[in-house]
C-alpha cells in the first residue's frame, strides 16, 4: 500500500457525533480527523451522524467512511451494519468485533474463556443483586456494560456506595457490571493494524482514570516508554492483540490493563473507535513510534482500502 494516493480514497466521510453520551468528544475527535485527512489532500467531508445516517452517507456520494462516533450507534455494530448494507468500506472493526467489544460483559467472558487474565466480575441486573454483589468484597468497580469514556463509572467501597454508584450508572445502562478493584498502575496498547505500539502508563491524582482525568484536566501525566522492561512490553504487547484479535477487533483500537502491587497484568477493556483529541491516547502512542498524527489517520484510512481490494 506504498503507492496509495489521496485521489486513490474517493469521497471521504469523517463520520462524528451521533446521539451517544460521548457525543462531545466524538465531535472534538472527528475535527482532529478531519483536519489530518484533509492536511493530507484528502477528500474529506465532516458529517455528524444522526438517524437519518444512511440517506445521509446515501445523499452525499461517498466512497469510504473514517467512523470516529464514539459509544452507541457509531462502536457497538449498528453503523457498521448498515455501512455494509451500503457497501461503503469503513475504518475499524466490523459488526461482530465492534458488537462484542463494546460490550465490556461479553469481552471479558471471551476473555475468562481463553484463560487471558482479567479481574472477577459480575452482571448486576437489578437492585436486588446488590447484597449478592457485595459478597465479591469491597472495593468493586461499577461501570456500564455499554458505555465507554469512563461514563456512569465509580468505585464502590462499601454497600451504600454500590447503591449509589448503580442508582447513578444504570441511568446510562440497564446493563451495569461489578468488577473486582485491581490497585496498581493502569497502562493502555494502542492497536495499528497487526501492530502495537508503544504502552503508555498514565498517571492521574484521581482514583482512576475517569472522564475528567481522560478530557478535562491537565495534571494527568503519560508516560512513554512506560518503565517497563523490553522483554515485559513485548509480553504485554503480544497480550493484548490477543485479546484483541479474539473478541473479533481488527483495523485499529486500544486495550487497556493494571499491573498489580505484585506485577499480574489484568485485562480491562477494549476500544474499536478510540478517542482522537489532544489527549487522547492512541495519537500519543503513534507519535512515540515516530508517526504523527496526518500519517496516523492516512494509516487508519488506508486499511479500508486493504479490505476494499480483498
């Protein structure tokens, strides 16, 4: 794919937005994208997606779409559904791996399945489980089963704040899951095609990396190369596109873990359409490989054109 030119990618959609709760970000993402593709001469056009997507894409005559909608709709199957009901070749994974990736529950039972190491966990699908939950032992993590950015995320140190934290997260989700607390550092592998690039280890004065930590503050610190030894990076790395590859991902994406206090590595969650703004994490872990962020999302665009020609 060397000789790829520009004019090679047709009409190109930046599609961004959508109605899931990370809408903001995608929009904020979806610019970045945008402004790269078109530094790069690309032909590219922002579209913010709402229900009417299909006569949307339909209407204005493209030939490809770099799907950058965050959260429901645009990274749980349904636009990559109807992309292929459309024939428009895509950016990130296809239906299944976008389906099950998002899907935090089913991702870690694949994962439970293929004796890759992610921390105990539960389904938490009514108020009445809640004393039961408890028994898995305090601290818990409560998040929704099918929302990402860390939205409706808390951590629940006794039985009253596993009330609240489910009274606040299943607003977002009727699907909420408990998962075991893991205290350690937390690390992210950015996905590039068959590649991983190089871990990041973040560092945030907030209990974890919640939604603030992610967009808002500027005292999160990053790190890369992450301290880790090159034969334990490797290791990670060969991982996590296992874990990658096996809830059916493919194109690019991000797999988060924590190492704990006794140095196990834990599984946490995978991003089929992972946050594009300045501080999102897999332009960061791009550049620490040497490419930045116009040839990032010419490497991302370039992929459907792999899929395109079989």
């Amino acid at each position: 794919m060397n000789d790829v030119q520009a004019k090679d990618f047709g009409k190109v959609a930046v599609l961004m937005g959508g109605w899931a709760a990370e809408r903001e970000v995608s929009l904020v993402s979806g610019q970045a994208v945008l402004e790269g593709l078109l530094a790069r001469d690309i032909d590219a056009h922002a579209l913010d997606m709402n229900r009417n997507v299909v006569q949307q894409l339909t209407d204005g005559g493209f030939d490809r779409v770099f799907n950058v909608v965050h959260g429901r709709g645009g990274e749980d199957g349904e636009i990559q559904g109807a992309l292929e009901l459309l024939g428009l070749p895509y950016t990130g994974s296809d239906v299944l791996g976008s389906a099950l990736a998002m899907d935090k529950y089913r991702t870690k039972l694949v994962w439970q399945a293929l004796d890759l190491p992610t921390p105990g966990f539960a389904l938490i699908e009514d108020q009445e489980q809640l004393v039961d939950i408890a028994e898995m032992g305090f601290p818990l993590m409560i998040k929704a089963a099918l929302e990402g950015s860390s939205i409706g995320i808390a951590r629940a140190e006794n039985l009253q704040q596993l009330q609240k934290a489910w009274d606040e997260c299943s607003v977002y989700d009727s699907h909420v899951i408990a998962e075991q607390w893991v205290e350690g550092d937390e690390y992210t592998v950015s996905i590039l095609g068959d590649r991983a690039l190089p871990i990041i280890r973040l560092e945030t004065p907030h209990v974890f990396y919640d939604y603030k930590a992610k967009y808002q503050d500027n005292d999160t610190q990053y790190h890369v190369p992450c301290g880790l030894s090159r034969e334990r990076e490797s290791a990670l790395k060969h991982m996590c596109l296992e874990a990658f590859r096996a809830v059916g991902a493919s194109g690019w994406g991000r797999v988060d873990l924590m190492i704990d206090a006794q140095g196990r590595a834990w599984l946490i969650e995978v991003n089929t359409v992972p946050g594009m703004t300045s501080h999102s994490l897999v332009p960061m872990a791009a550049k620490s490989a040497s490419i930045d962020f116009d040839e990032l999302v010419w490497q991302v665009l370039a992929q459907t054109l792999e899929v395109e020609n079989g």
